[in-house]
C-alpha cells in the first residue's frame, strides 16, 4: 500500500477471484470506490509511485516469473519491462533524475 505523492490516492494490490492479484487505486478520502490501475491475467503486485507522480514500478509474473515492470502513471499505458532474471520493485526519483532499484529473487 502506498500514498500516491499529491494525497489523493492510496495504491493497493488486492486479490480478486478472476484475474488474481491486481493493482487498484482508492480515494484517500473515501469519497468512491476503489478502480483498477492493473487488473490482468497475472499478478502484478508491490506498486511503487515515485515521488514526481509520472511513473509506477510494479511486480508481474507475466514473463513466467516474477520482473519489474514501469509504467505512465496514473493511467497505464507505456509500460516497459526493465529487470531481467527476476525481480522485486521499487521506484523512486531523486533531483529530477529517474532511478529505480530491483533485488534479484531467482531465476526459475
């Protein structure tokens, strides 16, 4: 779970009974229903906005395997794969600069 950086939103990944684990997006003040950022056949999880709001980092097992994956936030839609051998995600932005750091969990 994490703030989206302007207050508004809290991202969440939640289990749903069709498509597994997705990413959703909630009111901060309770004024609507959650509404899905991500919602796939696989599992995309451990969402990370960075700190300017233009960018999320999540967790997929997509490719067969747990990668990072980056895209526009907050509407998807220029996603890229950017680990390779499995990883676990994390985003953030430090002067202006993008930066983003994976932990290698494995490679089957």
């Amino acid at each position: 779970m994490q703030w989206t950086p302007d207050g508004k939103q809290i991202v969440v990944s939640t289990n749903t009974p069709v498509t597994t684990i997705d990413i959703y997006l909630v009111p901060a003040d309770g004024s609507g229903q959650p509404t899905p950022y991500l919602a796939t056949p696989f599992s995309e999880m451990s969402a990370s906005v960075s700190p300017g709001g233009k960018w999320i980092a999540y967790t997929s097992n997509e490719s067969g395997r747990k990668e990072v994956y980056v895209d526009s936030f907050p509407r998807a839609g220029t996603r890229a794969l950017v680990s390779v051998g499995g990883a676990a995600a994390r985003l953030g932005e430090t002067t202006g600069a993008n930066c983003i750091s994976s932990a290698r969990i494995g490679t089957s």
